[in-house]
C-alpha cells in the first residue's frame, strides 16, 4: 500500500510537467510531393518573453504558416527573420548563425512571473531530402529535438520500418500513427519506411 501511495505522489508530482512538454505532430503528405504538416504545440514560460522564436531547418521550405494562442484560439502576428535578427532580442542564443531562418511570434504580452504562454504553430514543410519515395517505398527520415512526436503516414501506406522505437496504431481513417518520445539529450534519429497498400 505504501508503495502504491508513493507511486500515486510521483505521478502527481510528473504529469503537470509532462502535460507542459512541447509536441509536434507530422502528417506527412503524398511522398512525391515532399511535403508535410506540422502542428506544433509549445508553453513558452521564460518571464519577460516577449517572442517565440522557432528555427526553420536549412533545406526547409516553410508555407501555410499560422500561429495561435491555444487558450483563446485567436492568431498570433510572425514573422520569418533572420538569426542576427533574433539575437539583438536576447531570447535566442549568441551561438545561433546570423543566416539561420527563424519564426519569430509575438505573444499577447510579456510572460509574467510563474506565467506561460501556450501556442500552437501551423506550417507545411516542403523538404525533399528527408521526405521522398524510393524503389517504392516511401521514406521519412528526420532527425527529431521535441521531447513528444507523432508521425501520422499518408492515407494507403503501411508501415515497414521505424529505426528508433514507436508506438504504432491507427486512426479511424486507416492512417497509421507512429508516437515518439524522445529521452535522450539529443536529437532522436527518426527514419521510416512505408509501402503502399495493395
């Protein structure tokens, strides 16, 4: 019983900070066109933040860009600027490259003391060297930062291969779903393989 008890403490104590992990889902478009969505969800809780900046990756191309405040679901102002941009605002680090890509978000105000933001960030990733089909056989293969991914196949492919560990299910549509957490303190090297369904 008293292990039980302390079980129950513990979890107590870890999900409100799992709960506040950043997430990022990938719903990953036909192979031939290289494309995929993004929907990224992140607590900014730096007081005195007023930006969020998200790196684009070298080699992206980023559109149907759109970013809200998850607690009101009203769009957020952004911007694409440039890593000597973001550094002169003391939220992204010095060792940042002055030619890397960000998005830079505006939040409703500055964070507060013991305060978060919480947004959500839309885009579509077009990115023909991590994304494509080969001998038939679609290819993700994409190094993950975020603590918690899924990786959502297109409608008509199932899975052949994960190189890191996932959970596997599917969704009501027949679309296979790949959940990912990543524990170690670098990025989680992520490739898949899928083929079509007969």
């Amino acid at each position: 019983m008293r292990k039980i008890y302390l079980t129950l403490i513990l979890l107590s104590i870890c999900l409100p900070a799992l709960a506040a992990d950043d997430y990022t889902l990938y719903e990953l478009l036909p192979p031939d066109t290289h494309q995929f969505a993004i929907t990224y969800d992140v607590t900014v809780a730096r007081e005195g933040a007023k930006y969020f900046f998200n790196p684009i990756r070298p080699g992206s191309t980023a559109t149907k860009e759109r970013v809200i405040e998850r607690s009101t679901g009203k769009d957020l102002k952004f911007e694409t600027v440039t890593g000597k941009d973001a550094k002169t605002t003391g939220e992204v680090s010095s060792r940042a490259a002055d030619n890397d890509l960000f998005l830079k978000v505006t939040l409703p105000g500055p964070v507060p003391r013991g305060g978060q933001t919480r947004i959500r960030i839309f885009k579509t990733y077009a990115d023909a060297p991590s994304y494509y089909e080969k001998d038939g056989l679609l290819v993700f293969d994409r190094p993950l930062g975020i603590k918690r991914n899924t990786v959502v196949l297109p409608q008509g492919w199932e899975l052949v291969a994960s190189a890191s560990p996932a959970i596997v299910s599917t969704d009501s549509d027949g679309r296979v779903h790949l959940s990912f957490l990543n524990d170690r303190d670098d990025q989680l090297p992520v490739k898949i393989t899928a083929r079509r369904l007969p």
